[in-house]
C-alpha cells in the first residue's frame, strides 16, 4: 500500500495510522471502558498460549506487561482511531496489536519495529479481530453495568424504601387516567417505585448473563481456524477472573460473532430500565408542580434558580436532566438494534464500533442519571399537606357507599359532589346513612388496604 509517515513517538504503526487517515469522521475514539478490555483479552490470551506451549515465556511476560499497561489505561493516548471505522473494529485491533508488540519489545530491551514481538504472529495469536472486538464490546459493557449501573440502582432502591416509609402515613387521592381514583398511600407509591428500581436491578443482572457468554476463540467465521482447542475456555476462564464476571465461552460460535442478538437483547434490558425511570421521575415532577396552580403534593429539593426573570421559581431540574438521559437511551436503543438488524451479514456483523460505544454510553447516563435523582431530587423530597386535604373532597369516595347504596345512588352523590363543591360525607348524610356507618365506610386508612367491607373495583 506504499509508504505512510507515523509520529516518531507512536507505539502503533503503519496500519493505525491509515485508519487515523481513513477515518477523520467524529474525532471520538474508543472510550477507556473499551480499551480495557482490549488489554484484558490480550492479556488474558498471552497467558493461555504460554500456558497451551504456543508462546514462550520471554514473549508472553512482555505481552502480559505491556497490556497491563493498556488495563491501566497508561497507554490510551495510543488508540486515536475513529469509532467509525470498519465494521469489524479490525482497525483498533491491529492498534493493540501494534502498541502492546511495541511496548513489549521495549520490556525486553529490543527497538522499536524490530518485530521481536510481532503484532500478529504473537499478540494476536490464537485471536481474530472478528471475535476479539465483540468480546471486548460484550465484556466492557458486562463490567460498566456490574460496576456503575447496578450500584446507583441500588443507592436508589434503597432512597425509594426510606421515603415509602417516612410517607406511609400519607393518604391522599389515588389517580387512574388522570383523573381522581380511590385513596393511596403516598408511601404505597413510592412502594411502586422502589419495586420498579428493584426489578430494573433484576434486568440488569439477567444483561450481564447475556453479555457474558463470549465469542471469543471462534477466529475469522467462528470456526475456530489458527486456534488451540482449548484456548477459548481457557482464556474466557482468566477473563472470568480478571472481571468477577461469569465469562464464558459460546456454545454455538457462528451466532455469537455473525449477529448483534446479545448486544440488542441486554440494550433492551437499558430501554426498559430507562423507561421505568422515567415513569419514576414523571410521577414526581407533577406531584410536585405548583405549588400553588399545581398538585403540590409534594416539594421537591431547591437546587438551583428556575428562572431568570421570575424570583423565587424552582424547577425540577433534575428530573427533566433525567428524561433528556432517557430520550438519549431511546436514541441509543434505535442505534443498537439497527446495528443487529442491517449489520449482521453472513459470518459477521459489520456495524459493531458504533453499537458497542452506544451501548456503553447508555449504561453510562444511566448511571449518572440514577445516582443524581437519588441524591439531588429523593433523599430531599417532602410532603406537603396537599394530598390529605384533597383526598377529603375528593367525590371518588363515593365508591365507599357502593355496599350500602349500591353503585347508582352513589354515583348520583359522587356527581353532585363534583357539581356542588360538597363533600361526599355531607351528602351521604343527606341519604340517611348513619354517622357510624360513615365513619366506618369513610375510613381513609381502611381504604389503601384489601377489604370486602370498603369499594369495589373500577378504572
């Protein structure tokens, strides 16, 4: 292909530095999450084809050393390479090749580019950029959500509980199409939240299990070509180390390394942690509107001036920071799933840089976003008096009379409740029920907890 200049200080070589020229489309390389698990995989492979006879030692402790240094992240100035780029992630695969063959020379006294540690015949051997790069996609994305995601779910989970207890003793106006509904807890609630939170953990960890059964070991078209038998268990095992994670080998490799289906499956895992999010800071953020014009249920934490012309307006920023996060999961979930589907071509998946750094931004923001609501919006929340004072007028209580009345009658006073402005008490004495029967029917408490003697059901 003809000469090509690379900075005298580079660690990578001649075909790095085509694809740096090939590819000037975003200027965003591989994030550090990825570049790990490059090391790791490399590492990982050094040690088993040392262990399997295939590499010597001399060889095999320089390749290890040097792509510590690339887990360390010492070495990431070295992989400048566009996210962009050949389908493959070839590209960046040769750049660790190159650099950790580089480095390593270096560990062992020689010069640079005097191929004593080839980039192919020995830091790739055993390996194909067609499984190396969705491993370490798969790998990376098992870590950030093992290491970030699950975590901040959890801080929230555990916020959501506390608050569900300090509001228990709130009752106000349950809500169904957006219009009052029978008596809630404001606690049962946030009850509700928490057990989304904790389900979201659960998807979590079932993308882990996805994400976790590797590729690796099945070469170019996952046959297993210029590979030992035993090095994908074996290297999948020192991987499984190294993380705490359960990387395994494929069962079936010529799935594994021609489709995105792990990748697009554990991103819908996100959409739906997303979603439930969402749900979360909706209900939240107009709970707490007003808080005079609005339901003023609740009063969210003061963060930060809402206005530049209106003095004292507080907005609930943090929530709307977190429906920008989820739109942006959306997005990413598209993008994800477009790569699976219009990618996947015969033995490979052509469309896996952009699909693997998506998904990692996904667990990213979903992260941040989870631990921000936990700590700027939930711990601070507060109940005002709003909702018990509502539950008392609303004309939904009405629903109470259905056993003694039956359900027109009590229809008829819900109605003139609504029209009038009067409380449902006050009409229903107008009915001749007894102030005992009143009390006993009209018990708000009563009514957030299963029970023959309260209302029936209804949308």
């Amino acid at each position: 292909m003809g000469e090509v200049e690379v900075p005298a200080d580079a660690y990578y070589g001649a075909s790095t530095q085509r694809a740096v020229l090939n590819f000037p489309i975003s200027g965003q390389p591989f994030p550090r999450r990825f570049i790990r698990a490059l090391g790791l995989i490399k590492k990982a492979a050094a040690q088993t084809n040392q262990e399997l006879g295939l590499l010597s030692r001399r060889r095999a402790r320089a390749i290890t050393a040097a792509a510590q240094e690339v887990i360390d992240g010492k070495l990431d100035d070295q992989f400048p390479i566009d996210i962009y780029q050949t389908g493959s992630g070839t590209s960046t695969n040769t750049n660790a090749n190159e650099v950790i063959a580089s480095r390593a020379i270096e560990i062992l006294g020689g010069e640079r580019g005097s191929k004593a540690v080839h980039p192919n015949d020995h830091v790739n051997l055993g390996q194909s950029s067609n499984d190396v790069i969705p491993t370490a996609i798969q790998i990376s994305c098992a870590v950030a959500i093992a290491d970030e995601l699950i975590p901040a779910l959890r801080m929230l989970e555990k916020a959501l509980e506390t608050k569900s207890k300090e509001f228990w003793p709130v009752v106000k106006t349950g809500r169904t199409h957006l219009q009052d509904a029978t008596p809630i807890r404001l606690g049962q609630e946030f009850k509700g939240y928490a057990g989304q939170v904790e389900e979201s953990i659960r998807r979590a960890e079932a993308a882990i299990e996805e994400l976790a059964k590797v590729p690796l070991g099945g070469t170019a078209v996952g046959t297993g070509l210029n590979s030992h038998p035993q090095y994908a268990r074996m290297t999948s095992a020192r991987l499984a180390k190294a993380t705490r994670i359960g990387i395994h080998e494929t069962r079936n490799h010529f799935h594994a390394q021609a489709t995105l289906d792990v990748l697009v499956a554990a991103h819908g895992a996100l959409r739906t942690i997303a979603t439930s999010l969402w749900k979360i800071g909706s209900d939240i953020r107009l709970m707490g509107s007003g808080p005079i014009a609005g339901l003023g249920e609740l009063r969210l934490p003061e963060t930060q001036p809402g206005s530049s012309i209106m003095p004292g307006k507080i907005n609930p920023v943090i929530i709307e920071s977190l429906t920008m996060v989820v739109a942006r999961v959306f997005g990413n979930d598209v993008t994800v799933a477009l790569c699976g589907q219009s990618g996947s071509l015969f033995e490979l998946n052509v469309m896996m840089p952009v699909a693997g750094v998506t998904s990692l931004e996904s667990i990213t923001l979903l992260a941040a976003s989870a631990r921000n609501l936990t700590e700027r919006c939930i711990e601070g929340l507060q109940a005002t008096d709003r909702g018990p004072e509502l539950v008392e007028r609303s004309p939904m209580l009405a629903t109470a009379l259905n056993p003694i009345i039956g359900y027109d009658e009590a229809a008829k006073i819900a109605k003139e409740s609504m029209r009038t402005g009067r409380s449902i008490r006050q009409l229903a004495r107008t009915k001749g029920i007894s102030e005992a029967q009143l009390n006993k029917v009209l018990d708000l408490a009563k009514m957030t907890k299963p029970g023959l003697e309260g209302p029936g059901g209804g949308g």
